[in-house]
C-alpha cells in the first residue's frame, strides 16, 4: 500500500481567461472548483494508475466533507485528524499563453493537540505502507521542522517520498528520505542559487543526496525530468503536447513515482513513469489528476537516456 499524508488540504479554484491585467477587469472564460491538496491529488494518481492507496492528514469541520466526497467518487480510502476552521482556497489564473498565477491562502490554525494526532496516524499507517509520501505546505504558524516530524514517524519499514520545498525539505532530508521530488524552481530557490546548466544542475541535484535524499526526481516542467541516485543519472525528455493545466504535474508525477518505488523500479523506469503521468496531466482537462489511457498512450513514446 501507498500511503500520502496531507497537512494542507485546499480547494483549487482554477480560472481561465485571455489575460490577466493587473488593475483591470478580467473576464472569466472557465472556471473549476476541485478538492485536493498535493498529498490528495497523488492518491487520487496512484489510484487511477491502479494502485492501492490510503490517505491521511488534516481535514477541516466546516468544508471537508466536500473532500470526503471528492475522494470517495474516486475510490481513496482516508482517514484524517479534523479541525476547526475551514480549509483553504487557493486561486489558480491561466491565461491563453498557458501562463500560470497563483495566489494561496493560509487556512486556519491548527492545534499542537491535532499535530500529535496526525503523527500518531502516520506511526500507525506507514506500518503496513510500502511507500509513505510526504507532501506539500504546512499549516498556518506550524514550523517547517514539523516535516521532520513526520518523516521520523514513518515507520522503518516503508519508503519514504518528498515533495516540500525549503526548510521543510531540508528538514525531512536530515531523516533520510528515500525520494525527494522539487521541479526547478523549488531547487533553486531552497538552495538559493540559479541553476545554469546540466553540471550545475546534477551538482545541485548531489547536494541533497549529500542532505539525505537516496534518489533525486528532478522535475524539468515541459523539458521532461533528470533522477540520479549519486552513481547514475538519467535524462526523459517529454513530447509535446497541448497542455490545457499545469497543475497537480508534480503529483501525478509523485504518484507514478511512488509506485515504481513500490515495485522495486529501476531508476530508469521510474523517471519515464513519473513523465509519463505529469505529461498526461497537463494534457487531461477538467481534473487535476490524469487519464490512465493517455498516461499509457505517452508511456510508450518516451525515450530514456543515461547523462
């Protein structure tokens, strides 16, 4: 089983339109409300691939039911430590050149009571959880040393994957961790350096395997992906594709990722997949996950090439 774990539940209101002016009156040309999280968005992955899947994490009383649906009609199984308030609301504004704009909430406090509960959740859970994937923010106030935390409660007998950015990072990555999964950006910034060519960016890639990580999956966005575990590297370039959304390609990359970790994948194989899924998802409208048939169309037109 593959477990995620969710500290930040959000409902993603993705709105579409021609451009965005700053300081003008935008109109609206689509909108879509979905209920996930990055933790939430990879079980749904890993379900949809045919994975067996389990989620916990933190959920809010005044609209987390609406999660509980979302996850139900998609057949996760979850569990989740409640709290007051309610989750938060992330806006998401694409414009006709495919350019995204994110503005995130904060969501409300959460109570070192409930921190304990989600640590506790997680100690039981990963027992009998091949994988446990830790993934994305935190709450409000909560210290990104919390992700150590958690990674330190994943029981012994289960991998562990990554995907946090910062501080957080760096403080599961002090615990081990069997995976870690920032895009570009994320690297850049948690090491506070530009990356400015494939040296620098396997050098980048080494600091945190030097850090704890046993394999790095480095997301390239639309460029495809590199993974290395220190003796090998690995190069996956995406094809081309009409992309309709951007988000949740990290987690449909996770989800494939975690799943190959599960089977005992090559490094190889594991970074086509993790391709495969998040060229899927950009190309899949309407979801933040992505279509088993149109992963399995791309899956098969990838090529990997050692670096």
């Amino acid at each position: 089983m593959i477990l995620t774990v969710c500290m930040s539940p959000c409902t993603d209101v993705t709105i579409e339109l021609d451009s965005l002016n700053i300081g003008r009156t935008n109109v609206v040309k689509s909108k879509m409300l979905t209920f996930g999280g990055k933790a939430l968005n990879v079980a749904v992955g890993v379900k949809r691939l045919g994975g067996d899947v389990y989620t916990t994490g933190l959920m809010y009383n005044d609209n987390g039911y609406m999660f509980e649906n979302a996850l139900d009609k998609e057949n996760v199984p979850f569990s989740f430590v409640w709290n007051k308030g309610r989750a938060r609301e992330n806006y998401k504004f694409i414009d006709s050149r495919s350019m995204l704009t994110e503005v995130n909430d904060v969501g409300a406090e959460v109570s070192k009571e409930k921190l304990e509960e989600v640590l506790d959740s997680v100690k039981t859970l990963s027992a009998r959880s091949a994988v446990t994937v830790l993934s994305g923010g935190l709450p409000r106030d909560v210290s990104p040393e919390y992700y150590g935390r958690l990674a330190d409660a994943v029981s012994g007998n289960s991998m562990k994957i990554l995907d946090a950015a910062g501080q957080r990072m760096f403080s599961a990555l002090h615990r081990g961790v069997d995976l870690v999964k920032p895009n570009l950006e994320e690297l850049e910034n948690t090491l506070g350096r530009k990356i400015m060519d494939k040296e620098d960016m396997l050098s980048a890639c080494h600091e945190l395997l030097d850090r704890g990580a046993k394999r790095v999956l480095l997301s390239l966005g639309k460029q495809g992906a590199v993974i290395t575990d220190g003796v090998e590297a690995y190069y996956c370039k995406s094809i081309n594709v009409a992309v309709n959304s951007t988000v949740g390609a990290g987690d449909a990359m996770v989800a494939a990722a975690a799943i190959g970790l599960e089977q005992g994948a090559s490094l190889a194989d594991i970074l086509k997949s993790g391709v495969a899924a998040g060229t899927a998802r950009v190309m899949t409208n309407g979801s933040t996950s992505f279509l088993k048939e149109r992963y399995t169309e791309v899956l098969a037109s990838l090529y990997v090439t050692q670096i």
